[in-house]
C-alpha cells in the first residue's frame, strides 16, 4: 500500500510539473504596433494618431487587437481592428480595417 501510494504521489507530481512548463508567446509593445499601423494608414501624406492600449500585445496569428485612430485636428476617434497575420519570430504581419465613421 506504502509502494501505491508513493508511485500515485509521482504521478501527480509529474502531472503538475508538466502542466506548469508553458511556451511564452513572443511580444511587442503597443507603441511599436501603432507605430507600424499608422505607417501603414497614411493617406496623402496625413499620418493618424494610433493609440494601442497599454498591454504587450502577443504575436500569435490571428490574435486581434483593437486601436484607436486619430487625426490631427479633428476630434473623431474611430475604431481600428488589427489583425496578426503572419508570424515569423518577432517579424510580424497584419491587417488593419478601419471602423466607418
């Protein structure tokens, strides 16, 4: 009985060891993202304000994150939806869709 009991007590052991190694997800900052997004958005030569939170963002394909776009001047904010399309270590593509006024 002493025998089963410490062979169950290493298998739980084990279990929990296993269930406690996890792969951490590349990130990148909310500013390096917005950065890279309003690059994208630039339309006769007007470069909008993008604004992506404040939380490292993981780089995992298809992993959507919501930023808010501005333009110098005028005080509509709309709504832009990112994408991650692409990953290839901290090398990253997107989609970037802008919400309708």
């Amino acid at each position: 009985m002493k025998k089963l009991l410490s062979i169950a007590a290493t298998a739980v052991l084990l279990i929990g060891l296993c269930s406690c190694t996890a792969k951490a997800n590349l990130t990148v900052t909310p500013a390096s993202l917005a950065s890279n997004v309003s690059a994208s958005l630039v339309q006769n030569g007007v470069k909008p304000d993008i604004d992506c939170g404040k939380n490292s963002i993981d780089l995992v394909v298809g992993n959507v994150v919501h930023c808010d776009l501005t333009v110098s001047g005028d005080p509509t904010v709309l709504d832009v939806t990112v994408k991650i399309t692409e990953v290839d270590g901290t090398n990253y593509q997107f989609t970037a869709d802008v919400a309708n006024k």
